[in-house]
C-alpha cells in the first residue's frame, strides 16, 4: 500500500518500509535505515515516487509507503563536513553543497 499524496505541501517525502525503516542513498547504492536524517528526501511529483511504489508493488511484491516531510525539516547535507544546513544557509557550487564554514 502506498499513501497518494496531493498539493504543494506534499511534494517533499521520505520513502519507508512497513517496518519503519528510511530508505537511503541513490543511484544503484540504496539502502535501509533507522535513522530518519540519513534518509533520502524525494520530490514526490518530479520522482514519480506514486508509479514506482506502484510498480514495486506490481512487479516484486514490495510494499513501501510514503511519509510526507515537514516543510520545517528540510536541510541540505554539507559535503564537506557532513553536518545539517539550513536551505537559506547552504551554498551550491553547481556540484556539491556547503555550510558557511566549509564554503570558505
């Protein structure tokens, strides 16, 4: 079962597993975890997470759901020193982002 999810406050999500777990990471490299700040944050709209959850259900029989994320949750992770960032605070160089400390 996977929740469908409307409206522009909705567009943030987190993908579980029925026994709580976050998935993580991305590309071939994904993975389960209990801890919700490694989750990976999903555009619910623009991943098309409500065709692909369908389409695991489909076709491997894995039920997944998805958790909404709020809005005042949402950081970026520095690459350089992996610490928590505020959006406003975090700088983009096109590759990777930083915190104010580590874009210096």
């Amino acid at each position: 079962m996977f929740l469908l999810m409307t409206g522009s406050d909705a567009t943030k999500v987190f993908i579980k597993s029925p026994d709580g777990m976050y998935l993580s990471g991305a590309g071939k490299d994904w993975a389960f975890t209990e801890h919700r700040n490694k989750a990976t944050v999903f555009d619910y709209t623009r991943d098309r997470i409500a065709e692909q959850l369908e389409g695991l259900q489909k076709t491997q029989g894995i039920v997944l759901l998805v958790v909404r994320v709020d809005p005042k949750e949402i950081h970026e992770r520095c690459d350089g020193c992996d610490e928590l960032v505020a959006p406003a605070r975090a700088f983009f160089d096109g590759k990777n982002f930083f915190c104010g400390d580590c874009k210096k």
